[in-house]
C-alpha cells in the first residue's frame, strides 16, 4: 500500500495536491472513525485486567520515556537534531491498531481481541499526548489548544466514555465504521507512501536506528520481562507481545506533516517500521513467547 502510493503520486495526475486532501481525509475523519469504534465495540472490564492494563502502561512508558531520552545520552545526545527527534519521536511508541486487533482476533480469538481493545483504550490517550507533546513544545505551541483540537484525542476520549457508559455502534452503523476503518488504514498507508521521499531513508541515521530499535527490539524485550513480573496469563502474554511488537502508526506521517515537521522523514520511518515489523512480530510471538 504504501508502494502503491509512492507510484501513484510521482507517476499519475494523482499528484501532492490530491495527496494532502487525502491527509486530512484521513487525519479529520478516517482515523478518528477507526479508533472511536476500535475501543466501543469490546466492552472493558478493568477489575479482570487490571494486572495486564498495568503490564500495559508499564510498557507504554517505557518506550515514551526511552524515545524522549535520546537527546540526551551521553556521547550520541548532541548528534541528534532537535527539530527531527520532536517529529519522529512517536515512532517509538505509537502502534498500527487495525494490524494489531486483526493478529489478537487471528492467534487470541475473542478473548484477544477484548484485550486489545483494553491496551488500545488506556494507552492511545497517552500515546497521542506523548506524540503531540515534542512537537508543540518545539515550535512553542499552546500544548492543552494542540491537545483538545487533536481529532485522534477526541475519538479515543470520546470512544472510552461511550464504552464505559454502556452505550454501543448500533448494529446498522457497524458496516459503515467498520468499511470507514479499513479505508482508513488503505488511505493512511498510502498518503505515507505518497510523501515518501527515498532520499529521506538515509537522512538522520543515527536517530532512524534507535527509534526503530526502541519500537521493534527494546520494547518487545519489556513486554517479556513485564508478563513475567505481573504473572500474565498465556493469553494476555501473547497479547502485550503482539502490542509491544507492532509496526508504528501509519497516522505519524499525518500528524508530523499537518504540525509543520518533516513528514517525508516521519513517512520514510513508517515504512521502514512496517518492514521491521515482519521481524519483530515473529520475534515476539515465537522467540519470547
């Protein structure tokens, strides 16, 4: 997909101008859609998983906190632009939530699938808030006016309130969300390739391997020690590991572009975490688990 947008862009009429209408398609609506129904249509029951949600915010800040560390290890710190490791750094975190609820459905059944719509709840609020901070902190933005204009923000908040309220997508609307969310995974993975720049690849190489080392070797190492630590069952081990292993958000590249940061970079680092993670993923699920 994200080849086919490459192509289309450079060698159709389909050209940037139609690209970016596309980014805000996905950006305003698609991706909001996607995640809003991702999280109402699995009931969550925290008292059951309260050990596992804790697995799961454990993991999630480990890799905030080692993503926001970068600039400033010893040696490597100063050979890291500031302007890019404010862009980028969500790749280390954020994940690709339709690949991960279609593999917990595959290898986890329903079972696996509540308890991807858990961790996709509790951690796509932080995530998004840990993708959005950097940037306005950056380019010296009001943080809390970035925070409640963020489409993805706005769904997620509003997808857990209407979970936990009790209320759910009406069975005539199901179709539609769910067509909506598989568009926007398509229309995401091509706007990245789209602003695909290939040069791009070998730009900040430094920061490119450990950002993708972060999201595709470090975190699934935490999310084994942490199924230990909390006595996670088989289920929910496999579970975090297929969390902790995905390929990062096709929606990077979207925000990166629409705050004003590098998205060719961000998209070029969207593609390679998407490569990464036919690596990571069975790494996770066969070596660990």
């Amino acid at each position: 997909m994200i080849l086919c947008g490459y192509l289309v862009c450079r060698y159709t009429a389909l050209n940037r101008t139609v690209w970016e209408q596309v980014e805000n398609l996905v950006y305003f609506f698609l991706f909001p859609v996607l995640l809003f129904q991702s999280i109402v249509k699995s009931p969550l029951d925290f008292v059951a998983t309260s050990s596992f949600m804790g697995a799961g915010l454990m993991m999630g800040l480990a890799g905030i906190a080692l993503a926001y560390s970068l600039p400033h290890w010893p040696w490597l710190g100063r050979h890291i632009d500031a302007r890019e490791h404010a862009g980028s750094a969500q790749i280390s975190f954020r994940f690709n939530s339709f690949i991960g609820l279609a593999l917990a459905e595959r290898l986890a059944g329903t079972e696996g699938l509540l308890l991807i719509a858990v961790l996709i709840g509790i951690c796509v609020p932080m995530f998004n808030v840990a993708a959005v901070w950097p940037m306005t902190r950056h380019a010296k933005r009001g943080f809390v006016r970035e925070l409640v204009r963020n489409p993805l923000i706005i769904a997620t908040c509003s997808g857990l309130a209407v979970n936990l309220l009790g209320f759910h997508i009406p069975v005539w609307l199901e179709p539609t969300t769910t067509r909506i969310g598989g568009a926007s995974l398509a229309l995401g993975l091509m706007a990245a390739g789209a602003g695909l720049q290939l040069a791009s690849m070998t730009q900040s190489k430094l920061l490119t391997t450990l950002l993708l080392l972060i999201r595709h070797l470090a975190l699934p190492l935490v999310a084994f020690g942490l199924s230990r630590l909390f006595g996670l069952s088989s289920v929910q081990t496999t579970v975090l590991l297929i969390f902790s292993a995905l390929p990062t958000a096709s929606s990077c590249y979207v925000l990166a572009a629409r705050m004003g940061y590098n998205g060719s970079y961000v998209a070029a680092l969207v593609t390679l975490s998407t490569l990464f993670g036919m690596l990571s993923l069975p790494f996770a699920l066969a070596v660990l688990r």
